[in-house]
C-alpha cells in the first residue's frame, strides 16, 4: 500500500509500456491470499481477484509477470503457533500456499520464484534482528525478544531450502506439463575481493562467498552445504537426510541474482564461544575500503558502485555451478533524503550506475554466462524495509507529499531510448 500500486496498478502498467518494459517482477502477499496462514482456514478471493486482474492487465500490455512467492511475509497466526520458518511444520503450509498460487495463476505465469533473498530473510530476521520476525542473541540486539544467532539462522535457511525443493517437485510433477512454466529461487551474493594477495585472505574471501550464496547454492546443485561451512559452523548447521538431499539437489529451473555491491575479504580469527553467530562464523573481516580507498564510488545510501563484481559473481556461478540459466532480478542504485521532484528527477548518476552494471553484464554473456534477463530495482520509488520512504531506487520518482504523483527520471528516459535501441 506504501505507493498505492493496488489502486492505481493501470497507469503504472501504462508507465511501464511508455517505456519499453516487457517484464514485471512482483510478489504475492500470503497473508493477503491467505489471511490465517493456512489453506485450511479460508482463502481471501479479494486478494485473488486483485492478482488476477494485476496479472491480466500486464498481459494486455505486453508485459510478462514473473512472480514472487515469498517475500519475507510470513503470516503471523503461523508465527504464533509454530514459529515460522524455525519449524518443519512450515514446509506443508508453503507449499499449500504455492500450490494455490499455480492453480490461480498458473494458465498464465511462467516464471516462478519460490523465495526472494532467503539470504536477508535469515540473517536479518534471526541473526542482527534489525527485521521481522526480529530474533537474535540478546548481545547482538538488546531490542530483540529472543532468538539465537549461533543456531536459528541456519534452521530457517535449511527449512526454506526444503521448502523450495517441495514446492519445485510438486510444480514438476504436477502443474509443468499443463502450464510449461518454471520454478526458481532469487540468491543476493556480495561479490568479496581478497584485501590482499595472501592465501589466508584469498581463502577468506571464498569462504565469505560460500556463506552468501554457496549457503543456498550448494545444496540446490550439489544436494549439500559448502564444506568450509560445515567445517566452521558444526553441529550447528543441519543435515540433510539422503531423501531430502536427493530433492534439494537440482531442484532449480533458473537461478535469480540480485546484485548491488562487493566488498574486501580479510582473514580473521573469531574465537568460538558464547558470542557466536552466523556473522562471525565465516572468520573473514569483510570491509568497503583497504590501504584508505574505498572499493567503488560511494551511493546515497551504504552501498558502493563496482560493476565488475557482477560479472565476477556471474562468471563464478557458470564455472562452479553448472551454467544456470540466471535473470538479473535485482540491480539498483539508492539515494537518500531528496524530497522535491526537480532535484529527484535528475539522476544521471543511476543512468551511469545501469550503463556500467548493463556492461558487466554483456562481458559476463562473452564469457559464456547464460543470462537471460534483467530488472532495475526499481520501477518506481517505494517503501525500503526499515529505511522508509528515505531511501529511493526508483527510475520513477514517487512524491511522497503530493498525492503519490509519478514522475518518470532520467535514468527511466535512459532505460526506454537503451530499450529502443
């Protein structure tokens, strides 16, 4: 509701045919499809109704929906009872939730994601605690009303990885021979660079690699965690039974990537004890500068540009992971704190941000890498998480203060006359 898309979806849909996107990329809330969390206790036909029409009017225009499943919302009656994705029980009740989306949806999306950032999801949520359901180790984060950061970031990691792996074999069996579409998961790796030439930092760097997106990666292709995980973490990090290994494993149609930044890795030694957590576990420093100079130009926001870490994480996924197919899900440039529409449509910046990542991208196709889509982020100013309506990544400006009015920028004038061409 932040920048009311559900009332006025149409001239965004025609925003968007102004300017040349063929693609939408969208979540469907499970709250607002099924308000108590369980198929069980009622489906909302309000909530089906809307994504119906959202999903006929992008058709109507030219415009293919790719779709979100779950996007960090999980209902809370499932909360309450059961604590979420810190249960197994939540597999069966995702999976009811994907099966209705396919049967409702389905004759007409074909380009599934069952999880976007299960990464952000567990870390976030149940390591630092700075979003839902806010759980962590009271010395990470005193406002945090429990949790364990050593153990329960792992524990939703490896109940959403089941999740997903449920959810594509049952599309597979199922719904993929009448629907020919495709299921699959969006990862969010950091790019890490080694602070040095040392062996210990480069082996650093791949071990901070192996906890952002091998930690999901690996057992989708490889049917197992990363060893340099199952080495650091211990008894702490889940197992797979044979059965569930055998699911997980090859369970991707596609991969999505979002990518905005990269850091320098540095080898460190955080002793174990009662301090631990998934953010020190992987023994790296992780670090935006080294010898004083920053990794890339500084954003408005904490981010730093450095295009050369998407063609790096992309080429790295063709040589280790088999060459996926990959849709760039997510690329953006934030700024913060602009306010009036005649400064905020000015953003020539993001323009260059989107012609050099769009370069990375080309070189990443040149080596061999089987991209096959990208989408900014975003289409339009919107609500950042814990950052509010502050921070803006939109090729459309949003006015907050004046109606939600929508005023196409620079960068979006860039995007339709590179479209064009």
């Amino acid at each position: 509701m932040a920048v009311d898309f559900y009332h006025r979806y149409k001239e965004d849909i025609k925003l968007m045919k102004f300017l040349g996107l063929d693609s939408f990329r969208m979540s469907i809330s499970w709250s607002r499809v099924i308000p108590h969390g369980k198929l069980s206790k009622g489906v909302n036909k309000a909530g089906i109704a809307f994504y119906n029409n959202l999903i006929d009017e992008l058709l109507a225009n030219g415009i293919t929906p790719f779709v979100t499943i779950f996007h960090w919302d999980v209902p809370q009656p499932l909360e309450d009872e059961y604590g979420g994705f810190l249960s197994p029980r939540i597999v069966d009740d995702f999976l009811d939730f994907a099966e209705l989306c396919f049967k409702e949806f389905g004759d007409r999306v074909k380009h599934w994601t069952t999880v976007n950032e299960p990464l952000t999801f567990c870390v976030a949520g149940y390591d630092s605690g700075i979003l839902a359901p806010g759980r962590c180790s009271a010395w990470r984060n005193n406002d945090c009303p429990a949790g364990n950061s050593a153990a329960e970031p792992y524990l939703v990691a490896h109940n959403i990885l089941l999740s997903h792996a449920a959810i594509s074999n049952l599309y597979r069996e199922k719904y993929k021979a009448s629907q020919n579409g495709e299921v699959g998961i969006v990862l969010n790796p950091t790019w890490y660079v080694p602070y040095s030439n040392s062996k210990a930092d480069t082996e650093a760097a791949q071990r901070a690699i192996d906890f952002v997106y091998g930690w999901f990666l690996d057992p989708l292709v490889f049917g197992d965690y990363p060893q340099s995980m199952r080495r650091l973490v211990g008894k702490r990090l889940p197992r797979f039974t044979r059965e569930q290994s055998q699911l997980v494993k090859g369970s991707l149609d596609f991969l999505g990537v979002n990518y905005y930044t990269s850091n320098f890795a540095a080898n460190a030694h955080f002793h174990n004890g009662p301090n631990n957590s998934y953010t020190t576990d992987n023994q790296a420093n992780l670090t935006t500068e080294r010898n004083g100079l920053a990794i890339g130009e500084a954003e408005g926001v904490p981010l730093y540009v450095y295009p050369q870490g998407l063609r790096d994480v992309l080429v790295y996924t063709k040589n280790k992971y088999g060459n996926p197919t990959i849709y760039i899900t997510e690329n953006g440039f934030g700024e913060t704190n602009i306010t009036k529409v005649e400064g905020g449509v000015k953003d020539l910046q993001r323009a260059r941000f989107y012609q050099a990542h769009l370069r990375a991208v080309k070189e990443a196709i040149g080596n061999g890498v089987n991209v096959k889509g990208f989408f900014p982020w975003t289409f339009m100013d919107d609500w950042e998480w814990n950052s509010g309506f502050t921070e803006r990544f939109g090729l459309v400006f949003v006015d907050f203060k004046n109606g939600l009015k929508r005023y196409p920028k620079s960068s979006a004038l860039w995007f339709k006359k590179f479209l064009q061409s």
